[in-house]
C-alpha cells in the first residue's frame, strides 16, 4: 500500500485527486494539507472532497505529519510547491508535481533536489495529453520545417500564469525537434503593425475565459493546406488519474527527475 499526502486538498485539483485515490486500491491518503487561514483547516479531507470520512484531517504545515506517507502529490503553487519540495527532501519522501509557472532558477533546485529523492515533475499528467506530446514531434519531424507553427490554448479564468505550463512544453517540444531554442523564437500574442511572420518563429496565443478547464491545440500551417492537433479536457479527473498512474511507477525509484513520458513509456 502506497500512502499519499494530498497538497492544496480544498482546491479544485486536490479533491479530484482525493477521488482518484480512493478509486486505487493500492493507494491510500495518509494526509493532506489545505492553505493558511483556510475555513476547511482541521476537518476531514474526504468531507472536503464528497468521499465521506477518510478520518484524516487536513493540516497547513506538513511537517506535523510526515510520518504518515511515503508520497506526495503537489498541485498547488509555486511557493508551496518549493517549500514541499525541500520538506520532502529532507524527510526522503517521493513527489509527483503538477504544478507550473516555475521560473528557470526554480526548475533547477528542482532537479538538484531530485538527486536526492525520486520525482516525477509534469506540466500535465494527463494521459492523452501525454500522447499529444508524442504527436507534436512526429508531426514536426515531418511538417515543422515547412510549416508555420501556432499554439492556442484556453484556460478558466483563475488560471494565474500564461501561456500554460502544458502549451510552452508543446512548443519546446517542437522547437526540440527542428534544433531551436524555445526562448529565441517564441513570440506570444500580436498586436498592431507587427510586420510579417517571421521564418522559424512558433506563436502563442492566450484565452482566459469562464470555467475552461483546458484546451491546448498546435497548428502546422503551409501554403494550401493546415494540420491541427488539438486535445480538450472535459475534466480534471483525467489529470488526477495520470497522477494516480505516475504515484505507482514512481513507488520503485529512490531518486531522479521524471516526467510523464517515462510514466507512459513513450
């Protein structure tokens, strides 16, 4: 039995992650935490998440429980996220993190700290979205060289960093495959008199609007012809799943820097 801590448990991510685990019998919820001043601080998690009773309360700081699990899930902020991550490094506890908008300095303490305990770090753990992916870099091996490359993607109106963590992994994925440096030849959004599109660039474009919870398409766009990709989340229960599926590979490795293509094995 893997035993799981749950991190931002009362957000919209955490609860669908406290269904999904209680969907596994090889996973049971050991804790979970909730923000400070949060109204649900002290109740328990699975009230919280319409599961009934799981009789583990939520608590705002994880280090009054890190004896009660050997994983945890993190899809809350930035800063949260850090400070997870160093708690979890110091007591050798596995992370599967899903949270995004980490800067380059950020990304990189991450993978030190990985040389000391196993984690699988994703912009998206959906599984098809993962899929997605692996489409994007036979689609531009074939088209990105001959092509206009646009990415679109929509998201709910909360979502506080854009382009989304899972839209700029589309685009370094492309620009991996033509041998591009992601930040050299991205341009995100247009406005006024741009001039034309320049050669080898990839484009992004933005929407925050209502309850979207994720829409990620990439275009291939050549003279006479367009090819789009796109993949639409109806619900966050799929990212809580791939989640799920990345918690038990994980259970094996002692350290190192994961993602979902090594989860999948794509």
């Amino acid at each position: 039995m893997l035993n799981v801590a749950i991190g931002g448990s009362n957000g919209r991510m955490g609860k669908s992650l406290v269904q999904a685990a209680m969907d596994e019998p090889k996973i049971s919820i050991g804790a979970a935490s909730v923000t400070e001043n949060c109204p649900s601080l002290g109740e328990d998690v699975g009230l919280i998440s319409g599961v009934g009773p799981l009789h583990v309360v939520t608590v705002d700081d994880f280090e009054q429980v890190m004896d009660d699990f050997d994983l945890m899930f993190d899809f809350t902020g930035t800063e949260a996220t850090i400070m997870h991550l160093d708690l979890c490094s110091r007591y050798g506890k596995k992370m599967v993190i899903g949270t995004t908008g980490f800067t380059l300095e950020e990304k990189q303490h991450i993978k030190e700290i990985s040389e000391k305990i196993a984690i699988v770090f994703a912009p998206n753990m959906s599984v098809g979205v993962n899929v997605l992916f692996k489409l994007i870099e036979q689609a531009t091996a074939v088209l990105g060289d001959s092509s206009d490359i646009e990415i679109i993607e929509a998201h709910h109106r909360h979502k506080v960093d854009a382009p989304s963590g899972t839209a700029l992994h589309m685009g370094e994925v492309a620009a991996g495959v033509l041998g591009r440096n992601l930040s050299d030849v991205a341009v995100y959004g247009r406005e006024g008199l741009v001039g034309e599109r320049q050669d080898k660039t990839i484009g992004f474009e933005t929407i925050r609007a209502g309850d979207i919870i994720g829409d990620h398409t990439i275009m291939f766009a050549s003279p006479g012809e367009r090819i789009e990709i796109t993949h639409r989340s109806s619900s966050r229960m799929n990212y809580a799943a791939g989640a799920i599926r990345a918690a038990l590979w994980l259970q094996d490795k002692e350290n190192g820097l994961y993602n979902m293509q090594d989860v999948l094995g794509l």
